[in-house]
C-alpha cells in the first residue's frame, strides 16, 4: 500500500528544471509543438519573438493565445523535413537549446530556421519563451 502511494505522490510532484527542458527537446526533435504546450506551458505563459511580422505579434501572452499562435504558424508550413535539437543549456530556472527546423512554407522555398530558444521555468511550468535569430 506503502509503494502505490509513494508512486502517486511522485506522478504529481513539481518537474524540475532539467526534467522539462529534456521533455520539451523530445517534443521539439519530434516537432510536436502542441502537445508541448498543453503538457509543459503554464496558463499565463509568454512567447517572446525576435521582432514582429505580419499576422504575428511580437510578444504572445496566455497559453490559449500560444496554441492559436502555434496553430497559425503550422497552417503556414506546406512541408517539414525534420527539426535537431542541441542538448539543453541549464542555469538556475532557465534553459536554452538551438533548435533547427528543415521545412517548406507554402509559396516558399525550402529553408532551415534555426532560431536560440531560451525558457524560463516556474513550479515545474514553462512561463516564458523567447527566440532569438
């Protein structure tokens, strides 16, 4: 009785900064950027952009902004190629990683993007994102 309570104390305690940042290269390496968001983002998440384009601001607040944001994004991608990930970067209650994207927006040429991220982490949640190119 002892085991299975430890076990489910264990599931709902607070992910630490490493633990985070290793789940969310998985998701990135994996280019499954919602299912990051609604796992490892906190309610009140912001998204910070190297600077602001159109249809795109250039800081996102809220994580049901960032899913919209994300879902606008991908409705702009006609092909992926596959995304690499560095092996994350971490100090106190942040992290970074370069992360580089193979794709093909629609009317474009195929590029890579490879864009520093940097994130900080709250009570085992991503409250901030921001990109840098």
């Amino acid at each position: 009785m002892g085991t299975i309570y430890n076990l489910a104390k264990a599931d709902v305690m607070t992910r630490t900064v490493e633990q985070v940042a290793t789940r969310l290269a998985q998701y990135c390496r994996n280019e499954q950027f919602s299912l990051a968001q609604q796992e490892l983002y906190a309610e009140d998440a912001v998204s910070i952009e190297p600077f602001e384009i159109p249809g795109f601001d250039k800081e996102t607040r809220g994580l049901e902004s960032l899913k919209e944001k994300d879902r606008q994004f991908s409705s702009m991608v006609e092909s992926r190629y596959g995304a690499t990930v560095s092996q994350p970067l971490i100090a106190g209650n942040a992290f970074a990683f370069v992360l580089t994207m193979d794709m093909k927006m629609k009317g474009k040429a195929r590029e890579k993007l490879t864009e520093l991220c940097v994130y900080t982490v709250k009570d085992g949640k991503i409250i901030s994102e921001q990109f840098f190119m």
